[in-house]
C-alpha cells in the first residue's frame, strides 16, 4: 500500500506506475533510516533495487500472496479502481543483530535444567517431584519467551509502520499541512489512527476503552503527531500456556509410567491398561465436559467480558476481573449469607448421626424408614422445591416472602433433604466397626454414653470431616432451590454466591467477572479440602472406619 499511494501513476498508462519512481521509491526505502527490513520491488517479475538479482519464476503473480526463500511476497497493484496486479513487493523479516541475537531465551536454561532433573530421575538419585518442578519451569519459560516474540513482533510492526506513514507524509502530492489520516490509513491495514500530542516514538503499551492497546506515535509533520493503535499479539498467546505446560508435562508423565511398568508385573501390567481401557470413556467425558469448562472458566478470568459469549475476539486484561470482584460489596455479602446458609449442614450432621445410630440395626423396618429418609435426597430438586413452594410461600405467614426468613426457610429444607443421604453414610460408617470394641467397652463397664463418645465417635471422625466438608461444599455450590423459590429475594436476602455467579454472568453478561468469581469460589473450596485431607492425614489408624 506504500507504495501504490506515493508513487505516480505512468502517463502512457493509467493502470500502471511510473518505472523511474517506483525504482527510485524501492530503492529510497531500503535506506531509509532505522529501517531493517529488506525490501525488493520487482516490476511483474523483473527486480529493480537490486537489478543484479534473479527475477521470479513465470506465473508467480498467480500465486501471491506467499512465502519464499525466507521472504514474504505480497502482490503490487495498480492504482486503477479494478486494481490489477503490475509487480510483487517482497519484504524480509527483520534480523536481530549485535548482543541481543547472541543471548538466549528463558527456555534453553531451563531446557537445560530439565534435562539434568531427567537425568537425575533416570539414574535414581533425584526425586520425580524435582523433574515435575522443571517441567513446569520449563513451560513456563517457553510461554515466556512466545509471548516476547509476540511482543516484538507487534513492536516491528507498529514501527514500520511508524516509518512508512511518515515517509509517505513527505512524499505524497502537496504539502504536509493537507494529509490526513485518511490519505494514510491504507498503510496501517486496520489500525486505528487518531491525532495526537507529541510523544515518544517508541512502541508502548495502554489501556483504550478497557482494552489493551499496542501505540506508536508517527510525526506527520511540524507539531502534527498521529498515534497507531493495534491489539497486541501477545494478547492472543494465552492458548500457548496450557499447550506447553501439557507439552512440558509429557516427560515427567512418561517418567511416571516407565517406572510404574517396571516394577509392576506382567500381569498386573495387562489388568492395569484393561481397567484403563474401560476407564477411558469416562475420562474422556470427564475431560471435555468437568476440565474443558474449567481451563475455558480460568481463560475468562483473565480475558475481557464481551456480549457475544463465543466471540472469538477478547481482550487480555489480566487480573482486572479478580480485582473487581474482590472489590464489588455484593460478591462479599453473598458469601456472607452463603456462609450464613452453611451453617445448616452441622446441625443436618447431628440429626443424621442420630436417626443413624438408631436406624442401623437390621431388619425391614429399619430399612423402609431408612429408605423414606432417603427419597427426599433421590428427588428431583426443582420438584421439591416447587413443592415446598406451596407451603412456605401461601399463608399469613409467608416464610419465603420475607427477608427475615427465607434464607431460614431454605436452610430448612435443605436439611430435609441432605440429612437422609447423611444418614446413610453413617449407617455405612457404624456397620463397619468391630463389635468386639463396643464388648470389651461393657467388659469395663462403659454405659450407653460412654460408648458412643469414648468408641462410636472417635472411630466416625473420618466420615464425619467428609460429611461435614462435602456437606460444605454443596452449600456453597447451592444454587437450584434459590432460583427456583426465591430468585435471589426478597432484597437480596438469599442471594448466596451460585447465584450472584448467575446474574453476573447471564444478566449483565460480564463472563469475565463471573469467571472471576467463579474461580474465586474454587480457591475458597480448594482450600476446604485441602483442610479435610490435612485432618485425615493424620488419623490414618482409623481408616476401617
């Protein structure tokens, strides 16, 4: 487009350019200061910078545009409205010279520091954890290093760009004074061009509208400054993260399972990739439909919200979405009422363990009651919310209508449902205890109390975390019975966290902060159950319980 704007057009013919200038303008350019990106104009297949050079091969035009021998080849065209194609205009990427080509990336060091980790793994004298750890370096410094070459590929390009309006503002007819950013704008192929104050020269990065920009100043003229902007590459390197971590992973995966299959037998070995043969179903659903939704979720998180949910287009914006979220006074008062609401799964644990205790004995009667504690957790939720709907919502005394007591309300019956699967769990729990311990208990005479609390319970300490820490887990992941009872009303009263997820997401569609909060709800279970593994870890003389 540079040259199509600042050379002539041949007088003889309208659908050509003047020879001599565009020669002089080819040659003009590959001495332009600061310019390192070589430059060859051929006119249909004849060079002229470089006059000595070979001319294209016949019937390259045909084929623009392409690559060749290290070269980009973009086609030359008319300056008539059909626009044919008179020459090829090829341009060679620009080569980093001097110290800067001679030190290396992030990736061959920990290249490096990979290998020696494989090394120590392969003859036993380092853990596999170190080799995990310089896997994971290792990936990481390769996104590095992807991510600068983005960087400076975008730097490049908005500085030739830079060079070329500037230069096609001396030489395009009449003064400086009357170009405009239109006459310009073909040579910046889509980026925005604004006037501007005087400015640095150097690529640079801004926040525009909430979105990332890459900015370059361009002087046009005396006191005339024109500012380029463009979406940045490295803003679209955010897929590179996971493939190279998973490529990264690859070695300390392949690691694992050598060793794994040398000291595992032959027989063992055939069983081991037949059970994973029948497990591969539900590992692949289990990888597209529960961590397909989460890396997308975390990708969000650091991307811009956008209207269209799929579109392919967002900006990067980092942690600006977490920033807003631990920032908005809503996403803290609802995980204060969610927290609020969680309280019901202690006092659910404590009617289980008693309708257990007396419920675990044989026999069909035991059984049908055990049986009708459980149907209410087997049921559909929208069912029985819509239910219970018509008790708690009718009356003098509207219990969901109320934002004294609907979050109560809702506690309620979420006790009503979780305590029968509770309940079951404990039976299960209770059944496996030896006998012989509560004999030798009445041996020493231990009363009926005495039993539960100085046997029963002790050996139901890892059933009750799990209970207690799932039964957490749900609350903070209810979200069914609000929407469908209540809405998140009245006055926010049962707005718990799933559904100020919902309406930040599917309301305001803000997808970037509703990642957020999402991911902010993962980290806060996450470390839940990474309590609940802690407390078990250490009551591992339990585990027939």
């Amino acid at each position: 487009m540079y040259f199509a704007l600042v050379t002539p057009v041949d007088r003889s013919d309208s659908s050509d350019f003047a020879l001599p200038q565009l020669l002089a303008q080819g040659r003009a350019l590959t001495t332009l200061p600061r310019w390192t990106w070589p430059v060859e104009v051929y006119h249909g297949t004849a060079p002229l910078v470089d006059a000595a050079a070979a001319p294209l091969p016949p019937g390259e035009l045909e084929r623009l545009p392409r690559w060749r021998e290290g070269a980009a080849l973009v086609p030359l065209r008319g300056p008539t409205a059909d626009e044919p194609i008179v020459g090829v205009v090829a341009v060679r990427p620009s080569r980093r010279t001097g110290l800067a080509a001679l030190l290396p990336g992030w990736a061959l060091p920990a290249a490096l520091l990979a290998v020696a980790a494989a090394a120590g793994v392969g003859s036993r004298s380092r853990p596999r954890r170190d080799y995990l750890v310089a896997a994971l370096v290792l990936g990481l410094a390769a996104y590095a290093d992807v991510r600068n070459a983005a960087r400076r590929s975008t730097n490049d390009w908005l500085t030739a760009t830079r060079l070329l309006m500037q230069e096609a503002a001396t030489r395009l007819p009449g003064p400086r004074i009357r170009v405009t950013l239109a006459n310009l704008a073909p040579i910046g192929l889509g980026a925005d061009l604004v006037w501007a104050d005087s400015t640095t020269q150097k690529p640079s990065r801004t926040q525009f509208r909430g979105t990332e920009r890459a900015v370059v100043a361009a002087r046009l003229g005396s006191g005339r400054w024109a500012a380029i902007r463009t979406i940045p590459a490295e803003r679209f390197t955010s897929v590179w993260l996971a493939v190279l971590l998973g490529v990264a992973l690859v070695g300390p995966a392949g690691a694992t399972a050598l060793q794994w299959a040398q000291r595992t037998p032959a027989r063992s070995l055939r069983e081991a990739w037949a059970a994973w043969g029948f497990l591969a179903p539900a590992g692949l659903q289990l990888a597209v439909f529960s961590f397909g939704p989460m890396l997308f979720a975390f990708y969000l998180t650091v991307h811009g919200s956008s209207v269209e949910f799929l579109e392919p287009s967002r900006p990067y914006v980092g942690f600006a979405n977490l920033q807003a979220v631990v920032r908005d006074p809503l996403v803290w008062a609802s995980l204060g009422r969610t927290a609020l609401y969680a309280l019901h799964v202690p006092v659910s644990m404590v009617l289980a363990l008693a309708a257990a205790l007396v419920l675990s004995r044989p026999g069909r009667v035991a059984a049908v009651v055990r049986a009708a504690f459980f149907l209410p957790f087997m049921s559909s939720v929208v069912a029985l919310g819509l239910a219970w709907q018509s008790l708690l919502g009718v009356g003098p005394r509207d219990w969901l209508g109320s934002e004294r007591t609907a979050l109560f309300a809702l506690m309620v019956l979420s006790i009503w449902m979780q305590v029968g699967y509770q309940m079951m769990v404990f039976v299960g729990a209770l059944r496996r205890i030896p006998p012989v311990y509560f004999d030798a208990a009445r041996v020493d005479g231990a009363n009926a109390w005495q039993r539960f609390w100085r046997v029963t319970f002790p050996l139901l300490r890892p059933v009750t975390l799990f209970v207690l820490v799932t039964g957490v887990i749900g609350a903070f992941q209810m979200f069914t019975l609000v929407y469908v009872l209540t809405g998140g009303g009245p006055l926010r009263a049962t707005d718990v966290v799933m559904h100020r997820f919902y309406e930040t997401g599917w309301n305001s569609l803000e997808f970037g902060r509703a990642s957020a909060l999402s991911v902010l709800v993962f980290l806060l279970l996450l470390g839940v159950t990474w309590g609940h593994f802690k407390l078990l870890a250490g009551r591992r003389e339990v585990e027939h319980a």
